[in-house]
C-alpha cells in the first residue's frame, strides 16, 4: 500500500522560544529564508507524501497564510531577473494537498492525533512533529516507509539520547534486528532514570496504521496530566511490536533555544546562498 498521508502536530505553545514566540509560532521561525514547517513539509513530499494535515491552535493562521498562494506578490516577483524568488514562492505552495484543523484545548499529542482521524481514515500514515528538523540526504520519513514495505510494522524513527536527557524522551526496549532495524516490544515516557529501558527515544517522526485512534480514544492522561500518543504506542509495540529504524540524519529540537542554532549553522553552512560567507565568518571568531 502507498502511504500517501501524514499529519503534523503544532498546536504547542512555544514556550522554551519565547519571547521569540509570544507573537511568531514556533514552526514559523526561520532556518535561514524558510520556516522550520516548510523544511517538514518538503521532507514529506520528498518521501512521497501527498496529503497532509497540520495540526494547529489559536494564533497560528500564519502558517495556513504561508502555504497559500499571494497573487498581488507573485505578479510582483514574476519579472525578468526574479524567476528564482518567483519559483519559491509558488513551488512552497504545490508541495503537497495541505488541510488544518485546530487543537481547541491542548491535552498532549496523543489527543492532536486523534483530531486527524477522519483525515487519515483507513490508511497507514506518517506521524512528523512540527518542531523537529531532520537533515539527512534520505527523508526520514521515506526510511519509515521503507521499513514498513519490508515489515510490515508500525515504525518508529529513533536515536539514542545523552543518559542525562532520556527522562525528557520516551524510553525504548529494544533487540537488534540487523543494520539499523530493532524491534521495540515496549517502552516509557518521560521514565524516572531507574526504569529506563535504552537510551533509545523516539524522535520527530513515526509511522502509524489506523488502529492507533481507537487506542487513543481509551487512554487516560499520562505524563504531565495529557493524552500521550507514546502510551498507545506501547500498546500497539506489547501487541505486535514495532520497528525501530535508527535514523539516517541529524535531528534538531527546534522547541529550544541550542537546537534551533544547530540547524540554522549546518543548513546556513550548507545553502547556496550563505555557505561560503558563514563558513568565512565562523573562521574570523576567536572560539578558544
């Protein structure tokens, strides 16, 4: 089965960003000359994603404005000698069928899944937090898919996490498959460091089949009094295990203030437009 389908959680508030974020949307901030969103979107369609919807809240129009088309500035733009501006500005809004839907309250990512279940209906689909950025040559998320037409399990994209940082993560019982396959048999959120069953976590994206959103909808709060979408994850891992695929790719936290840094140096570095010039400024600073 093609997955053609994937949704994208963002309602959060921002707050690790703020004052960055009072007025902007987190997913809104930009890596360089595009939203951290877009580099998410571009990810997905890169993986042959067709269909996606973006989970949102109160305040964050501007992420549907910024996926629209903006007749008045293409007529602008579509000159002589701006074809390229022109190209971006269109290309942005053609990357994929794009749907939102508010999040009214906020009650944990599990319960923002659950908002796209009739979005999603029968389908397997692509689950990619909006305030994860991964650079890799291979899409993620096109990784997960892969995994999926060989095992036919539901996938979970995962890197190991410094010890100090797991009980921020979802905790992994994992055993090696092969290359980078493991299969995950169960897990925790946000674990007490003496219940830690890997330094395996979860990051930014995973693949998911239909049965999650009944699951979801039987849940009590978990961690921090919300709907964690990690705890049905387990069930669907106790019943028939998922796929750990480690990752390809360096993944940046855009939900803080040294992640949001990273990306912006290593995709700055490597743009066509900035590379050469930040790699220069970067020698001029005394590090030592």
């Amino acid at each position: 089965m093609k997955i053609k389908k994937a949704i994208i959680p963002a309602a959060g508030f921002g707050s690790r960003m703020l004052p960055a974020t009072k007025s902007v949307p987190k997913e809104m901030l930009p890596i360089v000359d595009k939203p951290a969103i877009q580099n998410i979107v571009e990810e997905l369609a890169a993986s042959g994603i067709e269909d996606i919807l973006i989970i949102t809240n109160r305040g964050k129009g501007v992420m549907e404005d910024h996926f629209d088309r903006v007749p008045e500035l293409e007529t602008a733009l579509d000159k002589p000698g701006k074809e390229a501006l022109y190209e971006s500005l269109v290309d942005c809004t053609n990357l994929a069928n794009i749907s939102f839907i508010r999040q009214q309250e906020i009650k944990g990512n599990g319960h923002a899944i659950l908002k796209g279940r009739a979005f999603i209906g029968n389908e397997p689909f692509i689950v990619a937090y909006g305030d994860d950025v991964i650079v890799s040559d291979y899409p993620v998320s096109r990784q997960l898919i892969d995994a999926y037409a060989e095992f036919g399990l539901s996938g979970l994209g995962i890197k190991e996490v410094r010890k100090e940082d797991i009980t921020m993560y979802s905790s992994m019982k994992v055993k090696h498959i092969r290359d980078n396959y493991y299969i995950v048999d169960d897990m925790v959120e946000k674990p007490a460091p003496d219940k830690c069953f890997s330094l395996f976590a979860i990051l930014g994206r995973c693949l998911l089949t239909p049965d999650i959103f009944n699951i979801i909808a039987n849940l009590k709060p978990g961690a921090g009094g919300e709907i964690q979408l990690t705890d049905a994850i387990r069930i669907i891992s106790n019943r028939s295990n998922c796929v750990g695929v480690d990752f390809v790719g360096r993944r940046y936290d855009l939900g803080n203030k040294f992640g949001f840094l990273q990306a912006q140096i290593e995709i700055g570095l490597s743009h066509p437009d900035t590379g050469d010039a930040l790699k220069a400024f970067i020698k001029t600073l005394n590090l030592g």
